[in-house]
C-alpha cells in the first residue's frame, strides 16, 4: 500500500486472441478496501483513458477512450505504463510518450492500494500478461 506520491510502471502485453474490441487492462492508482478505484487502461483497439469504480457504479471521469500515442496495439505487444500520481492528479505515459490530459479528481477514501486491472470478453478468458511492476515514491 502506498500513500501520497508515487510512480508506477507496468509492462502490459496485448493478447494474442480476443474478438472484443472492448477488452482493456492497466494500471490501479487509487483503490481502497472495499472495492472503489482509479486506474489508467489500454485496449487492442489503441485506446485508452481512466475508468472510476466508485459504489459499485463504473465511471470514465476523463470522458470516453482516446486515442493513446505511442501504443502498440498488435497482438503480443509489450507496451510500457506509468502512472504519476501526485496529491489527488495523476499523468500517464505510453511507451514514454504522454496520453492525453492529467487526470484531476478525488481518489476514493483511503486510497492507498496500487494494482494491475483487467477486463475480458464474456465468452472466453483474455491472457494478459504483466512484467516488471514497480511502484516507488517519486523519481
């Protein structure tokens, strides 16, 4: 668990088989005990953005997936993230390039916890892989 500053940074790898365009994982910032979170996403599709679960209801506080530079969306595709969290703003690089705006917003009660997130399709199990987590104070 983690509080006030940190930077995290994750190899996540696209997977090799899905017919979901809606498949998506990432990064945790902000997660609390009981469920509620932060987290910054990418999907085979390109895009990416920040999704808020806050009582058990899913919310996109940055608006929908954006395009995100420097993404590589083939399947197998190893693909650096870092989040940035400072106070209650983060920012997110791609492969070293920025995405989009910083996110500022509450972070739920007790946010501390730090993580990685997936979605997979319905019907089948999506593999994504993650290597080399890291979460440290500021760098």
């Amino acid at each position: 668990m983690l509080s006030g500053d940190a930077d995290i940074c994750v190899t996540v790898q696209i997977p090799h088989n899905f017919s979901d365009a809606r498949i998506a994982g990432g990064v945790i910032f902000g997660g609390d005990e009981g469920g509620d979170l932060n987290a910054f996403i990418i999907s085979p599709t390109g895009k990416g953005g920040v999704v808020r679960i806050a009582n058990q209801k899913f919310e996109s506080p940055m608006g929908p997936p954006q395009p995100v530079k420097g993404l590589n969306a083939a399947p197998g595709a190893k693909n650096r993230v870092r989040v940035m969290v400072r106070g209650s703003s983060a920012t997110f690089y791609v492969n070293n390039q920025p995405f989009a705006a910083t996110f500022n917003g509450p972070l739920p009660n007790g946010a501390g916890k730090v993580g990685i997130i997936v979605s997979s399709e319905p019907s089948k199990k999506d593999s994504w892989k993650f290597a080399n987590f890291r979460a440290t104070g500021p760098q």
